[in-house]
C-alpha cells in the first residue's frame, strides 16, 4: 500500500493505525460532528464530539450526589401479605453474599456499583489531578477500559423484568429511589458517549507528530496513539508496551474461550432460580425461565431475556471460534460478515448480565421464607463466569491476526 506523505506545515492531517485490522493510513482533521472509520474493517477510530472538562465534572459530581439514593433506597416495592417489602440495589447483592456466593455477589456489585462510581471519581480525579501536576495515565488507561462495565442501565431492564415476574405474586410498585436511580442511568449513559478519550489524551499528554518512515509505526492497543516506540518499547504517550503483535493473545483467548463453554455447560443445565410456593418447590433453568414467561404472556420480555441469556452468548462463542480457526488455518472466507457479527455480540454482550441481576432483585423482594421465597441457583456463578470470561476472550483477542490471515490469502491470489 502507497501512503503519500503530510504536506502543509498548518495541516493536522496524522498517520494513524487501525487498532483492530492494523491498515496505516492518513487522518484527517475532524469537525466536531464528524467521525473517522477504518476504510479497511471499518472500525470506528475516533469521532470529533466531547463535552469540556468542566461539565463532565458537574455530571461526575451530580452522579456522586445521586449515588446514596440510588443504591441504598427501594427501587420497587411489594405488597406481600399485608406487609411491604422493599428491593435496593445494595440489599440484592447483600442477600446473593449471605446466601454463601460473595462470588455472584462481587460480579453484580462492581457492574451495577463499582463501575459508575469509579467513572465519576475518575473524571473528578483528572479534573483534579492535572491542576496538582498528579499522573493522570493510570486513570485514563481505566477510562477506556470502564465503558462496558457500567451496566446501569441493563440492571433498569432487569428491574423490569423482576417486576412483571413478581407480578404473579404480589402487588407491584415503584419505589421511592427510583426517580434518583434513573437519573443516575442518565447521566452515566451521558458521561459515557461524550467522554472522548482521544481528546483528553491529545490535552494531558500532547505527542508531536512523529517524523520518520511511516510503515515503521506502531499503534499502542492501550490508548490508541501511532508513533515510534521508545527506547523500552513503550508507547510514547502512555507508557504501555507496545509489540508488533500481542504476546500470547491467542494462547489466553483460546483458554478464556475453552472455559467459558464449559461452563456454559453447566450454566444452561442446573436451575438458576427456585421458588418455594406454598410448599412445593419450582426450578428454573435459563431456557424454562425463558419458556415460562413466553407461556404466561410476557412475549416480549421472554424475547430480552431469550437474546441476553442464551442467544448472544452462543452466537458469540461461535464467532470467536470461527475467527480462531481462521487465524490457525490462515483463512479469511466471509471475513468482513464475521467480524461484523464480532462487533454486533460485543456490544450487545453485556446484556448477558441481565439475568443475574433479575435474580438479585427478585431474591430481595421474595424473602418469605416458607410460604414464598427465592433462592439463587447453582448455575447463577457458572452463567456469570461465562459471561465475564467470553467478554475477556474477545478483549485478549488481537484481532489484527485475523487481518494478518485476511493479508497472506488475498496476496495469494493477486501473485
Ligand atoms: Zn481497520
Ligand atoms: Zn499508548
């Protein structure tokens, strides 16, 4: 591939790598309401849109205000014979602990808690931190890693989803809290899209545009800038170390992977959820639970939780075992349509939680002990592990190997 030079000494025009596909190629300076996508696999690159410093910290300190109601006070509430139960964030991971799985109990803690509030102490300790000469790499290598595991909004979903299921039992109202919690939702899902992390890298730690042979640049995975390692091997902007190709990406994927299916295993075989009716006892597996709520009328609700829990999990398993097998058979047939795939279970993998939080809310409202309750079922931390290990199987992945394949095939074909 030709890649002409940078003329113009005004012009902000830079090299920059593709992160996913590694394609070189020049970028251009962008406009406010313009983004940038890889002309080769189409990756998003960088897009033009940020809020200014000062009102990401008005939203990481209204987020902080908002936190205590949010987490602490009752989100729905049920009239259960003829007293009120309430359900809080804080009480449903409190009940998974004492019910001997602090395991489960950390997974849902640190998506639903740990993660929006470590997104706003961060923005307010970059706020900070730059005005005190403070180093400000580790929190913004953690910034971009944060994004997926805000599940804020997937925990509201699954409030929902709890509601319509405790309907078949009890009275159903909304809690006092709610109003704080959805304005928490809001404001994170805000924060997020217009955090722009390029922009605040280019502020804190601006990099001249390196001079030099351009097909000897790197792209650093961490943050994403192009330009000449240091004498150590690491990126000139954040200090991460940069190698030509991940060490051991495929080794960790392939374990992550190998695990993640068998536990899928028993994650889909054991109950995840029993109820204790009157006496008898009920136990659901995933796909039962799925069938139950499309039986008593609740289609589109079975759908969600259909999608979350059984479809998007092995769709993703699949793909990434298609793209492994490429990578080791050097192999690119239907390249773009499986990547594309990749990226549209990625971003829809987190949904996958759902589940696990329903169960939080529901074992905090259905607490009657022998006339109703709720318990958490083995499969619970087998389905949560899977989940998490598929999410780290993708991100240990380096996809510029599939490209790699993707080169050596179509160079095969134009000799
Ligand atoms: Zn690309
Ligand atoms: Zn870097």
């Amino acid at each position: 591939m030709k890649i002409h030079a940078i003329t113009g000494s005004g012009s902000k025009a830079r090299y920059q790598r593709c992160c996913e596909c590694d394609l070189l190629f020049i970028l251009p300076p962008l406009t406010k309401n313009q983004a940038a996508y890889c002309p080769r696999c189409h990756a998003k690159i960088v897009h033009g849109h940020d809020w200014p410093m000062s009102r990401l910290t008005a939203m990481a300190v209204t987020m902080l205000l908002l936190m205590p109601f949010a987490f602490t006070g009752p989100l729905i509430s049920i009239r259960l014979l003829d007293t009120r139960i309430n359900a809080s964030l804080l009480e449903g991971i409190w009940q998974i602990n004492s019910q001997g799985d602090p395991i489960t109990a950390s997974m849902v803690a640190f998506c639903t808690l740990g993660a929006p509030l470590t997104l706003a102490l961060s923005l307010l300790y970059l706020r900070f931190g730059h005005r005190y000469g403070m180093n400000l790499r580790p929190v913004l290598l953690m910034l971009e890693r944060l994004k997926e595991w805000v599940m804020l909004d997937i925990y509201l979903i699954g409030m929902a989803v709890a509601a319509i299921k405790v309907k078949e039992y009890a009275d159903v109202q909304a809690g006092s809290a709610l109003i704080a919690y959805l304005l928490l939702t809001l404001l994170s899902i805000l924060t997020l899209t217009h955090t722009n992390l390029e922009q605040l890298w280019e502020r804190y730690y601006p990099q001249e545009q390196p001079v030099g042979q351009p097909e000897a640049m790197h792209v650093c995975l961490a943050c994403r800038f192009t330009g000449y390692p240091n004498e150590h091997r690491q990126c000139p902007r954040c200090r991460a170390p940069i190698s030509h190709r991940q060490p051991y990406s495929l080794q960790q994927t392939w374990a992550a992977l190998l695990a993640a299916i068998i536990l899928l295993i028993p994650a889909n075989l054991l109950p995840i959820s029993i109820i204790y009716a009157s006496g008898a006892r009920i136990d659901d597996t995933i796909f039962s639970g799925v069938v139950s709520l499309a039986t008593s009328g609740n289609a589109p609700v079975a759908a969600i939780v259909f999608i979350a829990s059984i479809l998007v999990p092995f769709t993703k398993i699949t793909v990434l075992l298609t793209l492994l097998f490429g990578i080791h058979f050097k192999t690119s047939h239907s390249l773009k349509t499986r990547i594309r795939l990749l990226r549209l279970v990625t971003w829809i993998g987190r949904w996958s939680m759902l589940d696990l939080f329903v169960i939080a809310l529901m074992m905090s409202l259905v607490n009657r002990d022998q006339l109703l309750s709720f318990t958490m079922g083995p499969a619970a931390f087998y389905f949560g592990s899977a989940v998490i290990l598929t999410l780290l199987a993708v991100k240990w992945l380096d996809s510029r190997l599939i490209w790699d394949a993707y080169a050596t095939e179509n160079a095969k074909y134009t000799d």
